[in-house]
C-alpha cells in the first residue's frame, strides 16, 4: 500500500472515534440538562400545585361543612312543595359527589407528582452510568484502532518481503516452465521421428504378395496386410500357398450385381463373400509374372478346378482389360474365350455383343459375345439349378448349371524379394 495512502486511512479512523465519541458525551450531558430543567419545573410547579390544592382542599372542606350545617338546620316550610323539596336535595348531593371527585383527582395528581419526582435522580444516575460506558468503549476502540493499525504495518512490511520473495519464486517457476515446454516438444520431435522410422521399417517388412509371406515363413490361411497398403486374404494351403484370392462366392449373402467404381474398389468381407477390385487386381499383377488358379464345387459335393499359367489384368484406362493364357486342370478352358476382353458392368459396357450381356447374365465380368464363364452371376441356392444368369462355368458340365462354391485367386510366378 502507497505510504501517503495508508497515513491517511490512520487519521480517518482516528477521526471517526474521536468524533464518536465527542458526539457521544454533548449528546449525554444536553440529555442531563434537560432531566435537570425538568426535575426544576416540576418542584417548582409541584410547590405552587402544592399550595393551589391545599387551597383548594381548605375551600372544599369549607363548602363541605356549610352544605352539612345547611342540610341539617333546613325545615321543609308548608309553602314549599315537595316536588321543589326534591330538586333541591338532588342538587346538593350532585353538588357533593362533584367536590368529592375534585378532591379525590387533586389527591391523586399530587401523589404522582411526587412520584415521578422521586424517579427522576434515578434516570439522572443511569444516564451518568450510561455516559460512563460510552466513554470507557471509545477509549478500548481507539485503542484496538491503534492496535490494528499497528499490526497493519506490520504485516504491510511483512507483505513486501513476501511478495518479493514470491515474484522470484514466480520467474524460476516461469523459466522451469518453459524448460519443461521445450523439453516436451524436442520429446514429441523425437516420438514422430521414432514414429515415421517405425512405419518405414514396418513398411519394410511388409510382403509384397502371399508369395512373399511364404518365403518368410507364414504359412498360415488368412488376412494380411502389404507393403502396397491394403489387405488380401492369402491362401497358404492349396498347391503350395502364395495365393492372393480376389473373388469368393459361398452362400449368396453378398450381391454381386453392382456398379463400375464398387468392382474398382472392391466391396464384401475378405472371410466371407467379396470382390477384392479390379484396381488393387492392376496393382498387384502390373509387376512380373503370375499365374491364376479358379476353383469351382457343385451342390453334389463335385469340384474342380482352371489354372493358367499367364494372369494380368490392365489399368483403368484399358478398363481393366483381362489377359490369360496356359491352362491346366479339371474344369476345362472356359476362360480363354474371355481373353483379351474389358471388364463391363450395368453402368459401364464393354462387351462386343450387339446384346447387353450384363443385364441378360445379370453380372460383371470380361464378357465377349457374351460368355463361356459367369462367375459373378446371380447366385441360386437350389442344387441342379440350370440358369445362364447364376454362377456358371459352361465348359464344366456343357450347361449353364448353377454353382455352389467359386474361389478365384492368383500368385507371382518369379520371387521378387520382400
């Protein structure tokens, strides 16, 4: 607190309890005054009151005696009649209860007069009492006032001290703090370095294909991950593993009549039914050589299967146009009447049919004019189903049976490393 500031709250409170209690004792002595004044008046007016009612008594007494010796001397005369007796009987007696009740009301004022006069030395000594206390109250105030006063600028002192002590306890703070910020940003600078060295040695070690997770020794049926970023379901199993499947059909769940983009990018559940895209298909097979393997199952319990030796499918801009050659298996060569043709879908026809073929084969696939094959027909879940619309591979059974099963999958031919 400013010195200046802090002498003038001291003389204010002084100022307050001196004026307090100069206030206090004139109010006491003019009330002292006034008691005086009244005590004065009342023996004076009491003495003269005095006089007036002993007067006053002395004349009644007077009357008093003069009505008695009245009343009895008086003699009803014949004149008189004694109606006029009888007014004159009332009158007097209505004249003595009048002196009575004077006489009793001066009686009575007197006694109150000299009562009242009898408290009066009583209210002077407690308002001497009172005056006392008022006066032994402001001396304790003031002297609590100089007390606390002091006792301010003691801690005014102490204040200081501290709050210079604080504000360098607040720099070090304050420079500890924004150490501590620094510290913390050069740990998240090295967290997002340790971060990105993870995910590039991560990415290291991610396969390139199925292929590549059998030579490091997975040789476990399921989902993983490649470096390409996406993730295939690798069968490890069939005919030495390595391969990628990218169509199964087993129950009809998933519908396989879709658009252009959902066969780009794929659609269905990598452990159930699912198209893995004609896109990731391009990526994966645009690099080396690969070879396709298609397995088919009837309701019967009857399989077989289509291997070919040479597999690629073109970028989008040859609307993923299917290239397949070198077959070998059980289920005859359906497929080489597809070769060399684009992908079509309901929004999106590359057939060379003056027919629509997807809408007559309800499907998507690399139709011709229009099929030997219809992998991604309609599926019909009725044993002996012969519908060209349903699941077929015509060279199998020489009619367009539906199938049951279907699995479509493909692997590297020559080891690129991983």
């Amino acid at each position: 607190m400013n010195m200046h500031l802090f002498g003038i709250v001291k003389v204010f409170l002084f100022s307050v309890h001196v004026i307090h209690l100069t206030s206090s004792t004139k109010k006491f002595d003019r009330l002292k005054s006034i008691v005086k004044h009244l005590e004065n008046r009342l023996n004076t007016e009491g003495e003269l009151r005095d006089e007036d009612i002993a007067e006053i008594t002395i004349r009644l007494d007077g009357i008093d005696k003069m009505l008695n010796a009245t009343i009895g001397k008086r003699q009803p005369s014949p004149l008189v009649t004694t109606k006029a007796s009888k007014i004159d009987s009332e009158t007097v007696d209505t004249l003595e209860e009048d002196f009575t009740r004077l006489r009793v009301a001066f009686t009575e004022e007197k006694s109150e007069a000299v009562r009242f006069r009898r408290e009066i030395p009583k209210i002077e000594k407690n308002l001497i009492s009172l005056n006392e206390d008022v006066e032994s109250y402001c001396k304790v105030a003031v002297n609590k006032t100089d007390q606390l006063l002091t006792n301010f600028e003691t801690v005014k002192h102490v204040s200081e001290d501290n709050l210079i002590t604080f504000e360098n306890d607040r720099k070090m703070l304050q420079s500890m703090a924004e150490q501590v910020q620094q510290n913390t940003k050069q740990i998240k600078n090295i967290e997002t370095l340790i971060t990105n060295l993870y995910s590039k040695m991560e990415y290291l070690f991610y396969p390139t294909s199925c292929r590549s997770l059998t030579a490091m020794g997975n040789a476990g049926n399921g989902v993983n991950k490649l470096r390409q970023g996406f993730e295939v379901y690798c069968d490890q199993t069939t005919d030495g593993g390595g391969w990628i499947v990218f169509q199964r059909r087993l129950n009809g769940k998933t519908d396989f009549y879709r658009t252009w983009a959902e066969y780009k990018n794929g659609f269905g559940d990598l452990n159930g039914e699912f198209w893995l895209g004609n896109e990731h298909l391009s990526l994966l097979t645009s690099d080396g050589d690969h070879e396709l393997r298609i397995e088919i199952e009837d309701f019967e319990g009857n399989s077989a299967y289509a291997k070919y030796s040479k597999f690629k499918i073109y970028p989008e801009e040859d609307n993923y146009k299917l290239e397949v050659s070198g077959y070998s298996g059980t289920a005859r060569d359906a497929l080489r009447y597809h070769n060399g043709m684009m992908f079509s879908t309901y929004d999106r026809d590359h057939d060379t049919s003056f027919l629509n073929c997807v809408e007559i084969y309800h499907g998507a696939w690399w139709y011709k004019d229009c099929l030997n094959a219809n992998l991604n027909g309609r599926y019909y879940n009725q044993p002996g189903k012969i519908d060209s619309t349903g699941i077929t591979w015509y060279l199998w059974k020489n009619k367009y049976y539906s199938l049951k099963k279907v699995e479509m999958k493909f692997r590297q031919l020559v080891k690129l490393g991983y």
